[in-house]
C-alpha cells in the first residue's frame, strides 16, 4: 500500500525554517540585500510575504461614479529560497538548523553561532 505524499500532504508549518515575524535577508531577485520582516508564510507553496519587498503596482477600478481610479501598492509573496533568517543573538544572516534540548523540546538554531532562537 503505498500513501500519497502530494505536495499539500508533505508540506507543513513545522517543516518551514521561517516564520512569521522573522527578520530576513533578501539574497536574491531585484531587491537583494534588502531586509524585513516576514509578514505572512505560504507553506503549501514555499513562499512567504515580507513587508516593503517585492512590491508591485495594482491598478484599481473606481467603485462609485464620480470616484476616481488609483494605483495602490502591494506586496506579493516570493520564494521562501530567496530569503535568509537574520539570527536574533548574532545578528547575522544564517540558515537554521534544528536541535532537540534538555527541555525535551525541538529548537530551531542558527548554524554560524549555534545559539537557540
């Protein structure tokens, strides 16, 4: 018997090295170098949202007569492999890793430093 590990199964919150309200640096795509903090985590589509990065233009239609059209700017997520996590203890861009401690509980830490996060 063998189960069905479609992409929706395999992948879940748990799995996801970044998460919601992480600082992160952006390595690359048009705003590399930039950094910001994560505002949102697509873990289905291994993408995630950071504020004042990737944002685009959308033209919006007047709703009543007599009401003007605007441009309004957004953000749109991006691939979660084009950001890196900035360690809180250290301070710099790293991967984490994942470690089991004395509390019996698993940590995400950063692999340059090693300190918990």
């Amino acid at each position: 018997m063998s189960i069905n590990l479609t992409q929706e199964n395999y992948y879940h919150e748990n799995n996801m090295r970044i998460k919601r309200g992480d600082t992160v640096l952006i390595i690359a795509g048009k705003d590399k170098g930039k950094r910001g903090k994560v505002l949102q985590v697509f873990p289905m589509r291994e993408k995630i949202m950071v504020e004042g990065i990737n944002i685009r233009k959308k033209h919006v239609r007047p709703k009543r007569s007599g009401e003007k059209g605007q441009t309004v700017e957004m953000s749109l997520p991006f691939a979660i492999s084009n950001a890196q996590v900035i360690c809180t203890k250290c301070k710099k861009a790293s991967r984490m890793g994942f470690k089991d401690l004395d509390d019996g509980k698993k940590h995400r830490i950063c692999k340059k430093c090693g300190q918990p996060q």
